[in-house]
C-alpha cells in the first residue's frame, strides 16, 4: 500500500484537508481520486484501495458547478458507515486544474485531471509534429497551473530526434523538451526522476502518442492498453478514462484519453505563458491594445518583416487569442441565460405562493 506522501499528500494538503472538513475531519480519512466510473469513485489511501459513491454534499455541490464534479488527481475525504457503505463526503480545492471548453451547442468546461505538479506535452516523432497543437497544449498546461514539459517520444523510430526537438523548442520557449523512447529506454529515467518525491505528472495529447506506452514502461508492467497505430498514421484511443496510476519509486501519472480537441476557454495568462516572445516584442508596440494585424507602430509586425519572429508563430498566437475571446463571449452568453432562467424560476415560485401579484 503507497504512503499518502508517495501519492503526494503533504502538510499543504493536511491543513486543507481540516480546513474543508473541520469536526468531521477524523471522522473521514484522506484519499487520491484513481479515476471516476458511471458515478462510482475508485480511490488511494493509507489503506490501500477503495471505491465509493457520491455523498450528498458533493452531489449538491455538482448540481451548482458541474466541474466541482471528482476527477482523476483530486483529493477527497472518504467516509464508512455501519451499514457498509464508503462515500466521498467533500472534494478539496484543487491546485492545479486542467480544464478544456467542449464543442457542441451546449459548451460547457470540463475539468480533464486535478493537482497535477507537471503537465506532459505528448508527442510523437514517428510524424512531424504539428507545432500548433504544441502549443495549444503548453497554454492549456500553464492555464491549469501545472508547469508544462514537452516529450517526444518513439525516438527510436528517427536518426534526426535532436533537429526536430530544436523546431519544437522554438515553438515552446521556456519549457523543456525531452526525447524519449519506451523500446530504446532513451530518456526514460530522466521522465521518472521528475515524478520523485510524490510528485504528480499529467500526460496530454492526442491518441497515439504513446502515452499509455510511456506509462507501461515508467511502472514496468502491463497497465494500460495499447494499440498499433493506423495506417494513416493516427492513433485509436485505448485509454477510455483519466486514471491515476502510482509509480514504484512515488509518484504519479495521470493518463487520460487521446484529445482530437482542444477548446480553450478564458485562458489569456496561459496563452501569454505560452508566448512569451511575442508578449515581449509586444512591450514596445505603439498601442498597448495592438492585436499584431496591421496596426502602425507594431512591434511585432516588424519582427516577423526583419526575420526575428516566425510569420506561423504569430499566426498561432492570433488563432489561439480570437478562439479564447469567443469561448469568452460564449460563456458569458449562457451565463446570462441560465440568470434569466433562474430569475424566472423565482418570479413563478413567488406568484404561485401569493408573495407577488400575477
């Protein structure tokens, strides 16, 4: 059974945790959230596994904030009963969070894993890497607060790993890139001494990667599924749900499934992380406002004209800020609905209880 501190509990988290529970607290017993299925929580504490259900408090907590819902990497206070059953009777504030905007009519935020330390970039060198992808996902890594790190894996399957990592480096200036390989085992125990300590790294990227390979190989055992990449060179998914998988030294990993997409919700520090060459060019623009698309006196512009700053580089972060303002605009939009509908709720209550006149 792993020590609460080999799944990284620390006197951070034991403050939090007698915080969150005040007098129930030596009532409940801290726990790591594995992973979450069809409502039921698998879990890891000082006494080894346990699954539970949702208490009443998270449950009323999740019908107010759909992302307060438990998530792979959360802490948790877990509580028996006489008659048998286990439940999670509160969720603590998260640290880190990675969160992405979901596609469709209906956007709503989604919380993919929880007090991550380190967020690992996933890519594979068996294709070129698609740099813009890289960078959607260092943003969406720094945005959750987790430092991110970029690994490009499959090395093995190249003789110019080191040339590609440099074009990946410039696409993610300030943040290390690893090469790595599960089959040669290159850069493999350096990616396991970052998880030293309790620490706990989140592996991003979309389905064949080799993530779960990465996985497999840092435990030393079959864990995960795995599966041969198609003939397009595009991965199936394998991993159907973020799972936290302790390693046999301490530390953890958190898997979660391919991401075909990406949506970015309010995510301007993330993005400014993320870019930190065009924030700095953009310092001596003329108007603190300038979007870098045409403006005069623009810095940025210039350094692309003269060769300092990458015409796609620019491009991206553009992409990135008009795709994080609509999101905004979008959720402000359904914030404002659901007041309406709420408001309305409560204007029909009150006639129906004669409190108003009809």
């Amino acid at each position: 059974m792993p020590a609460l501190t080999d799944l990284g509990w620390d006197q951070g988290w034991d403050a939090t945790y007698r915080a969150a529970l005040g007098s129930h607290a030596d009532a409940c017993a801290p726990v790591r959230v594995v992973g979450v299925d069809r409502g039921a929580v698998d879990l890891l504490g000082a006494d080894g596994a346990a699954r539970a259900t949702l208490g009443g408090d998270v449950l009323d907590s999740m019908s107010r904030e759909p992302s307060s819902a438990p998530c792979a990497g959360d802490w948790a206070a877990l509580r028996g009963w006489p008659d048998g059953r286990t439940t999670i009777e509160a969720v603590l504030p998260r640290r880190t969070a990675f969160r992405r905007t979901t596609a469709g009519r209906e956007s709503y935020e989604q919380v993919l894993a929880a007090n991550a330390d380190e967020a690992l970039v996933v890519a594979s060198l068996a294709v070129e890497p698609d740099l813009r992808r890289v960078e959607r996902l260092v943003a969406l890594a720094w945005d959750s607060g987790a430092r991110p790190v970029v690994v490009l894996t499959k090395s093995d399957l190249v003789t110019d790993a080191d040339l590609i990592a440099q074009d990946v480096a410039g696409a993610a200036p300030g943040v290390d890139v690893l090469v790595v390989s599960a089959v040669s085992g290159e850069g493999m125990a350096v990616l396991a001494e970052r998880a030293a300590g309790g620490r706990t790294l989140a592996l991003l990227g979309q389905s064949g990667v080799g993530k779960s390979t990465l996985v497999n190989a840092l435990v030393g055992a079959q864990v995960l599924a795995v599966a041969a990449i198609g003939a397009r060179g595009k991965g199936r998914h394998t991993t159907v749900r973020r799972e936290l998988v302790p390693l046999p030294g301490g530390g953890l990993l958190l898997d979660t499934p391919g991401l075909r997409s990406v949506g970015l919700g309010v995510v301007d520090e993330g993005i400014e992380l993320a870019f930190p060459d065009v924030d700095e060019l953009a310092q001596d623009c003329r108007f603190a406002d300038c979007a870098h698309d045409g403006e005069p006196g623009c810095a940025v512009a210039a350094a692309v004209e003269a060769g300092d700053l990458p015409l796609r580089r620019l491009e991206s972060w553009q992409h990135l800020q008009r795709e994080a303002a609509w999101m905004a605009r979008r959720s402000d939009a359904r914030l404002r609905a659901q007041e309406r509908r709420r408001w309305a709720s409560l204007s029909k209550s009150m006639r129906r209880d004669g409190l108003v006149r009809p």
